[in-house]
C-alpha cells in the first residue's frame, strides 16, 4: 500500500527571491497526477495560470516571467489529483525591482 499522497507531497519552491525578472519552480511528484499550477497576487487574484495538466511522476521545473507582474507578494498555488486525493502546496515569494 503506497503512502498517501498528502504525506509524500511534493515541496514547491520559487528562486530567486525577491523576484527580478525570471521565477523559476521547482518540484517532483511521486506519482502521475493531475497539476494545476496558479500565480496569485496579495489579493488572492489570479494573475497566470502556468498548468493545468496531467503529468507524470518524476521531477519539475517551470520558469516564467515576472516582469509584467508589478512588484508585490505573491503566493504560487499547486493543486495535485489522483483520483483518490487532493493535495495543495503554496509558495510564496516577493517580485521587487531594483
């Protein structure tokens, strides 16, 4: 009997932080699931969808650009389904300009 998801859920990262023009997230999945990938601002608004797919297990890294985004907070929302479990996994970072 395998683990369950949520206990063997992936750790997502965002680097660099505070976020100058490239974010790159990182994470690796145990298992194939259905991912939803979302960036929200300080008010919860979503301001890019980066996926909405399913994938296979192994590794991930997902870059994207920040530079249309205004500086802020921001939270990176990871939503993983299996068909039995839903797991969700929030990062959060800074996008500042220098």
């Amino acid at each position: 009997m395998s683990a369950p998801l949520f206990q063997k859920s992936p750790v997502l990262t965002c680097w660099p932080d505070p976020v100058v023009a490239d974010a790159t997230l990182h994470f690796q999945l145990q298992d194939a699931a259905q991912v939803v990938l979302k960036i929200h601002n300080a008010a919860e608004e979503v301001v890019r969808v980066l996926l909405h797919e399913v994938l296979v297990t192994g590794p991930y890294t997902i870059t994207f650009d920040a530079t249309h985004l205004p500086p802020g907070l921001y939270t990176a929302r990871m939503v993983i389904s299996t068909e039995k479990e839903v797991s969700i996994q929030n990062t959060y970072f800074r996008i500042g300009r220098s």
